[in-house]
C-alpha cells in the first residue's frame, strides 16, 4: 500500500496521520513545502520518502510525484486548502478516491449548498456575489441580519455579521479583498459539528461536538474563551435530527472513504440547518477530544479506513471531553497565570492535557489561531459536569502578557 499524503508535517495533528498510515501497514511518501530539515522527528521516522514542492504550485507537484516512478494506491489530504490538489492528483494519477468535481463541493460554499439544497436539506439562503450590486441584491432579498463570507474560506476570517445597511457598507469594505463572496440568511440558533470517518459513503464512525459560543462570537471578541465539547450521548433524540441532516449532506455530496467535518445550526424551534461541511479532519484538536471520548485512536482508524476501508475503533463513547482555548489579556509575552493551581487540585482528575502557554512564551494570533494562547481539556461521563468544569476553566483561569 503506496500512499501519497500532502503535508504530513503541517498542520501539527498530520503529524499524527502520518503516524496513522505507517501504523497500517502503508508505505508512505510525504510532500509539501516543509524543508526536509524541518520536518519533526515524528514525522520522518514515518515515511518512506519525501519531496519538498510548493503545493501552490500543482504542475510541479505532479512533476515531482511522477519523476519518482511510485504508482501510488492512495492520494490522502487532510488540509483544507489542498483537499482539492489531491483530488486533481489522482485523476490525473489515475488513483482511486474521491474525484475532484465532488472535492469541489465540499470546498466551494455555493456549489456545496446548491447540492445538499437540491437534496431536499435546509441550508440557510445563500447566493454567490462577485460585485457589491450584487450584494445588495442579495440584502434586498434576504433582509438583515445576513452573513458575508468568502466563498472558500476557513477559520471565520473575513466572516460578517451584517444587521443592517451601514453594517452592510462597513464589511463590503472589509471583504473588499475577497474576489467572491457568499451572501447568506444568518440562522440564529445553537452550533454543532458532525464529525465522520466515512467507508465508501456510511460512516464508520461519528461524533458531535457543540460549539459555547458560537464560532463567530467567539472570533469577534477576544475576551472569550471558547469552549468546545464532543457529546457523550449523541444519540439521544435531540440530536437526532442533525444526524439526519448529517447523513443527507454525505449522500447528496457523494462522499467517499475519509474524514468529513461539518457544521450545523439547530434553531430555537428545534429547525436544523446546515451550515458547511469540509472532506477532511477538524482542526483545533478536535481529533484528540474524539480520541479522548471514546479512549481511540482515530489518527490510525481513519489511515485504515483510507487504506483497507475498515474500521477497528471502539464507537462506544465515555466521556464529554471540553477544550478550552484561553486568550491572555493584554500583549506580548506571558506575563503569569492565575487560578490554574486552584484549578488543577480541583478538577485535575478530569484534567487529559493542559497546553497553557507559560511565562516568556509570545502570545499567539487569536484571530490567526483558534488555538490562541493555549487551551485546557476536561472530560468526564457526565455533561453537565464537563461544561461546568468547562466554565471554571473559562472564567477562573486567567491569563496575563506583557
Ligand atoms: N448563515 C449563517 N448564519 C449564522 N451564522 C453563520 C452563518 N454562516 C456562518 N456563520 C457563522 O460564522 C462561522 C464561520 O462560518 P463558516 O463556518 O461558514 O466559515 P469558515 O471560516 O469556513 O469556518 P471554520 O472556522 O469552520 O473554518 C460559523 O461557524 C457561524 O458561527
Ligand atoms: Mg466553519
């Protein structure tokens, strides 16, 4: 089993796929921009071979991959911007997997809704816009409050809320950058993930996570430490319905054999609708809290599902594991933390990893980075158990720079 994986070195959990697709049994070659001498140990004690290309470039891309002679059996990519790239590989390749008229749809945000709409499935209003007339068309048509956002964007950046026409003016300026935007109703409700490791289309595996607050709450105000909770029971009948939703994007997309993360809304009249899903794994360690619910290891069974489409993990599930991204006040270096001794000798048996950036760390780009200035974990069987703990490492645990 030859397989060709696009940036095992970066984003930080490819390096645990890579890991994954050794662990199966896979010979795996590894290509992207990353310097040989940069890549992390881990990383390379796991391949077979690497080429070093800019995958911006996709001709040079496929250049390199040929000159190698490998035919390979797989053509894997779990980073957004390039899910695209591997699909158009292995046509061009000749390899099985997902084909890049449906990698499209699961990247481009109108061609996206258009099918899961066709399929009879709530997506919230939406149209494409190249102009700014054509945005207030839209506005016209929809009334406020709407959302603007790129067509194919990623971590809410250039994401707006607009309320009213003023509102409207301000963010056409702010995307005035972005060659083509989304025009969309904004869905006031609650939002969940629904996660898959998905063999020939059913998935083998799924989760839901809840968002506290809302994604783009969360990006719009830096005091807030959002919070992010995979769901024990995601079976109970309140969460029957985004499953069904769930189920319905995969078939109208045509999904294949891999990860899928999407996203969906569930209004305060119980209505669901769906908000966008991606062929690939979700970021923000959101793999590790799935491992942490049902004590698995996903980075391996999604390298077995893509390589021999089967699936050993135990789908039995624990725990309600909480991630708590903190933000520091004020810039810099980290200057102390408070609250996180008080915290840890009372939830420390919860506690599966603590990743708070210390004293004399830079402070990260939260606006760049959802992971912000690090993040705390707790799990426990218990739901509301876990989002309280969740909150007390929200507001007790506070961070300073500089
Ligand atoms: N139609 C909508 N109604 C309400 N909220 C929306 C809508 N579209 C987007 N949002 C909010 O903006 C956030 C970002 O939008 P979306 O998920 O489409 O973009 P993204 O930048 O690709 O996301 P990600 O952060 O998952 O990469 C959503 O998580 C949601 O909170
Ligand atoms: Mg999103």
């Amino acid at each position: 089993m030859k397989v060709l994986f696009l940036s095992p070195n970066y984003p930080l959990e490819m390096q645990d796929f890579t890991r994954g697709l050794a662990e199966v049994g896979a010979d795996v070659v590894g290509i992207g921009d990353t310097p040989r001498d940069g890549l992390s140990p881990k990383v390379k004690s796991h391949l077979a071979g690497y080429l070093q290309v800019p995958l911006q470039n996709p001709e040079a891309v496929l250049t390199a991959v040929r000159a190698t002679g490998v035919r390979f059996d797989r053509v894997e990519c779990l980073w957004e911007p390039f899910v695209e790239l591997a699909a158009w590989l292995r046509e061009r390749l000749g390899v099985p997997g997902m084909t890049l008229d449906t990698a499209r749809a699961f990247r481009d945000k109108e061609l996206m809704k258009q099918r899961v709409e066709a399929a009879g499935l709530r997506v919230p209003h939406h149209t494409r816009a190249n102009t700014r007339e054509e945005v207030w068309a839209a506005a016209e048509r929809f009334g406020f409050p709407l959302i603007l956002k790129p067509i194919a964007g990623a971590g809410s950046a250039d994401t707006f809320r607009v309320d009213d026409a003023k509102e409207l003016e301000v963010a056409l300026a702010r995307t005035a950058h972005v060659p083509e935007v989304s025009v969309e109703e904004f869905v006031d409700g609650e939002e969940f993930t629904f996660d898959t490791v998905c063999i020939d289309g059913k998935p083998a595996y799924a989760n839901i996570a809840q968002y506290h607050p809302r994604p783009l709450q969360a990006r719009s105000n830096e005091w807030i430490s959002p919070i992010v909770v995979t769901i024990r029971d995601m079976w109970a009948p309140a969460y029957k319905p985004g499953i069904e939703l769930g189920l319905g994007v995969l078939r109208a997309l045509n999904m294949g054999t891999g990860f899928t993360h999407m996203e969906w809304y569930k209004k305060a009249n119980g209505e669901v609708v769906f908000g966008e899903i991606g062929a690939r794994s979700a970021g923000g360690h959101l793999v590790d809290q799935m491992n942490w619910t049902g004590d698995i290891d996903l980075y391996r069974e999604w390298a077995r599902a893509v390589c021999w489409k089967s699936f050993e993990g135990d789908t039995r599930r624990k725990n309600n594991v909480a991630i708590i991204f903190k933000r520091a006040r004020g810039q810099g270096r980290i200057q102390r933390i408070e609250g996180l001794e008080r915290y840890l000798a009372k939830y420390g048996a919860h506690v599966v990893a603590e990743q708070l950036l210390r004293p004399g760390a830079q402070r990260r780009d939260w606006l760049q980075t959802l992971v912000s200035d690090g993040f705390v974990c707790v799990r426990h069987p218990d739901l509301s158990a876990t989002l309280q703990m969740a909150q007390a490492a929200a507001t007790d645990v506070t961070m300073y720079a500089e």
